[in-house]
C-alpha cells in the first residue's frame, strides 16, 4: 500500500470536525423520534444522499461491476460500522448515564490498533502504545471533568452493548482495508444495509413514525454528512496510512465535541479541559511518529 501521511491526516481530520458535532445533532435530532427511529431517518437520508452523489459523480457504473460477493461483503460491512454501531450506541445513551458512554464508546480506536495486529499483520509499536493510552486518558479526564468518580460502570449489560459496538466500529475499520472498491459506492452500500436492518429493529422495537418539522435539520446533518460522507473520508484516510497511525488522531473528535458542547448548549468549560486537550493533541502527534 503507498501511504499518504499528509493526505491521510487530512481526510481524518474532515472526520474529525464532522463527528464532533454528533453529540448536538443528536441531541436536537431526538426530540421527536426514539433512538430506533432517528437511526432509521439518519441511515435513510445518509443512503439517498450517498446514491445522489454516486450517480452525480458518474459513479454509478461501478455497481455492475461488483459481483455478489463484493457486494455481500460491503452489506456485511454496513451491518457492522453504519448499523449495529449506531444501534448499540444510541440504545446505550438512552437507557444509560451519557457520560458513561461516551468514555465506553470512544475505545473504538483503541479496537483499532488491537485488531489491525492480526487482521492486518500490523506491527504494534511502542510509540502506538503510548499514543493510544495518551489519547483515551485525554477523552477520560475531559468526559469526566478530572472526577474519575462521576464513570460508574453500574449498568454492565448497557456498558457491555457500548463495548460491543465499539468493538464492531473497531472491526468494520480495519476490514473496510481489505475491500478495495470505489468509496462511494462503498459506502452507498453500506448505508443500504444500515437502512433495511434499521428499518427491522425500527419495526420490531418501535414503531414507523414521521420525524416532525423541527427535526428535519438535525436529521439532515447527521444523515448527509455526520454519518454519510464522513464514512468516505475514513475510508480514504485508511487507504492511504496504517489503521495503527489514523485510530489515535480520533481521540480528538470527543475534546472537540466538548467544546462544541459548551457553545451549543452553554455549558461551563473548565480549565481541567486544557490537560485533556494538550494529551489529546500530545496522541495525535505521536501517532504521527509512527511508521
């Protein structure tokens, strides 16, 4: 593979940016819709607008050029990173403390770094050690506010469904590696299957319901470009450099997100943020490092 540090960096930060924003588009997006509906919308908007683009881009050939078992692998993949992630995550914070999920959820890249040792045959490096621990710890002292008392892990079944899929983000990032198909239509697909198999639990555990006028926006956002196009950005930046280099550069995405926090929603930002901020920053550069 010909790596691209720079390009990858790029691409992860795009990511980056887009993903800090989930915790106040879903926030505003579920005033109206129950977690299995609001999945349901955003893997729908994120499919159509994926597709738009494909035929746009004049993409849209490379569909016939994917034999069933290509595309049974895509399907696969969208069941694991664009459904059962979101599933597990959004059932978590709504029967869970949020701040204990979002310390559980972000483990993801550190799902990552363990997975791409076997499945890639990565070398694990001491510097992707400690860069890895440098960022969780950052994302730790930031969700908690420097009080490590306020994570109780008293929920194990909700924590372990957080755990759960964290672990298939962690695997659907390392195998998308493996499949070298258009980005568009790669994730096009995956938002497919994330439509039908939120469509299901939507109609098992829920029931269909019509998001109201004010949640059209947020479900917009989300679905365009939060869970749509910033699938096409990870999986480029993937492409283009080890899963051990990009996994550490994600534990900024939570600091962020704190901060847009505050902004949105007035909440108070505490100077223990700086520490958290400054590790996460310390994890990015080292993954940098790392060859």
């Amino acid at each position: 593979m010909q790596q691209n540090k720079t390009k990858a960096v790029g691409f992860a930060l795009a990511c980056i940016v887009l993903w800090a924003f989930i915790p106040v588009v879903s926030k505003t997006g579920q005033q109206s819709l129950d977690n299995y509906q609001f999945l349901f919308w955003s893997s729908l908007l994120s499919f159509l607008v994926l597709l738009g683009i494909t035929l746009i881009s004049k993409k849209g050939h490379w569909f016939t050029k994917y034999n069933f078992g290509q595309i049974a692998k895509n399907l696969g993949l969208g069941f694991l990173g664009a459904y059962l992630y979101y599933l597990l995550l959004y059932f978590a914070y709504a029967h869970a403390r949020g701040l204990e999920v979002l310390v559980l959820q972000y483990t993801w890249p550190l799902f990552i770094v363990l997975l791409s040792i076997p499945v890639l045959r990565e070398k694990l490096t001491k510097m992707t050690i400690l860069s890895s621990l440098l960022g969780f710890t950052g994302v730790l002292i930031v969700l908690t506010k420097g009080n490590f008392t306020h994570v109780y892990l008293g929920n194990l079944t909700t924590d372990g469904l957080v755990l759960l899929g964290s672990l298939s983000f962690g695997l659907f990032s390392v195998l998308t590696k493996k499949v070298k198909l258009e980005y568009y239509t790669d994730t096009t697909l995956f938002f497919a299957s994330a439509t039908l198999f939120s469509l299901i639990s939507m109609l098992i555990f829920s029931r269909f319901s019509w998001p109201s006028y004010s949640t059209l926006l947020p479900l917009f956002v989300n679905g365009a470009f939060i869970n749509g196009l910033s699938y096409v950005f990870w999986l480029k930046a993937l492409r283009y450099a080890k899963a051990s280099f990009v996994a550490p550069l994600v534990f900024i995405t939570p600091v962020l997100a704190a901060v847009l926090i505050t902004i949105f929603f007035h909440e108070i930002f505490l100077p223990i943020y700086v520490l958290g901020i400054c590790l996460v920053i310390s994890a990015g550069l080292l993954s940098q490092k790392n060859t």
